[in-house]
C-alpha cells in the first residue's frame, strides 16, 4: 500500500517538472523557438485550435519565426490571435506568411523573465510538497487503520521525503538551466 502511494506521488511530481518545463519552453528567451506560440489559439471555423494545429511552424533564423498557414484564410486569424497575446511580438505578413522577429531583450525584460521562471519554480516547488502532504496523509491514515506498521510508516515518511527533495532539486536545476538561458546575451 505505502508503495503504491509513493508509486503515484512519483508520477505526479513528474507531471508537475514537465508541465514546469513546458511553461519555461513557452517562455521567450530572446531566441526564436516555435514553442513560443503553443499557447496561443486561433478561431478556426469556430473553434478555438492552437496556431500550431492549423499552420506550419518554422524557425528559418535565430530571431524569426515563419508561420505558413495551410489554409490562407487562416491568416487574419492566426495574426489577431498573435497580437492579442502575450508575446508582444507584432506579426509581418505578406499576404502567404507571418513573419514574427524576436527582438532582442533589454536587461530590466531579462530580469523580469527571470523573476516570472522564479515564481513559476515556485509553484511547481508548492505543488511538489502538497504532493508530499498527500502522501503522508495517506501513509498516517494506513497506520489508524492498522494496515502499515510503525516501522513501515517511518520508513514510508522517509521515502516520501527523499521523493520531495529529489523533486524540488530537479526543479531548481530546472530553473537553473532557464535563468542561464534568459541572462545570456
């Protein structure tokens, strides 16, 4: 039992780096990725689609993204929804694509950024520990119920806490990792 609690507790700390990940991928860094526009979404015949799902998406340069959509009508669309986002990235297009040019970030957009992964990690740090509080709850609950010994429940706590730790290291890594990228000139 307590190994099928701290089995789940695993898969949703992973769920929680990878969804850390995705924010952070989405998340301009002064470089041209074409990550940058998965969230953004486009009223395609009356339903709201991801850009990505009705357009092809490519990086041609190190500071522009190509969008091509595969239906020309699309393109009115495809650039009302990009202004309307948070990119504050201006689409240029010429009639059969957009072109959207990166701009280079000043030094206060970077410590901006830096302060948005930070409180993003953050998150995922206090997602990560309610995780752990739902496992622990779980664990003291078998011993009331008399199901898990002392010794099982202690050693039990103990993996909880060491799952926590990996996790949250994982995430400062993360976090890392990004803060690199953002400061990078």
């Amino acid at each position: 039992m307590i190994k099928d609690l701290l089995n789940d507790a695993q898969d949703r700390m992973e769920k929680v780096e990878k969804i850390l990940i995705s924010e952070f991928s989405s998340m301009r860094a002064g470089r041209a990725t074409s990550a940058l526009l998965d969230r953004i979404m486009v009223d395609y015949y009356g339903t709201p689609t991801p850009v990505n799902q009705t357009a092809n998406i490519s990086c041609p340069e190190p500071r522009m993204i190509l969008v091509q959509p595969w239906d020309k009508n699309l393109l009115p669309a495809i650039e009302k929804a990009i202004l309307k986002s948070d990119l504050g990235i201006t689409p240029n297009s010429d009639g059969t694509v957009i072109r959207l040019v990166v701009p280079q970030l000043t030094e206060e957009r970077r410590k901006d950024l830096v302060k948005q992964c930070s409180k993003k990690a953050e998150e995922s740090k206090v997602a990560v520990r309610n995780i752990r509080r739902d496992v622990n709850d779980g664990i003291k609950a078998l011993e009331k119920s008399k199901e898990a010994s002392e010794d099982e429940v202690k050693k039990g706590l103990d993996d909880a806490q060491k799952l926590t730790d990996k996790f949250i290291k994982r995430v400062d890594e993360v976090l890392a990792q990004k803060e690199k990228e953002v400061m990078e000139v």
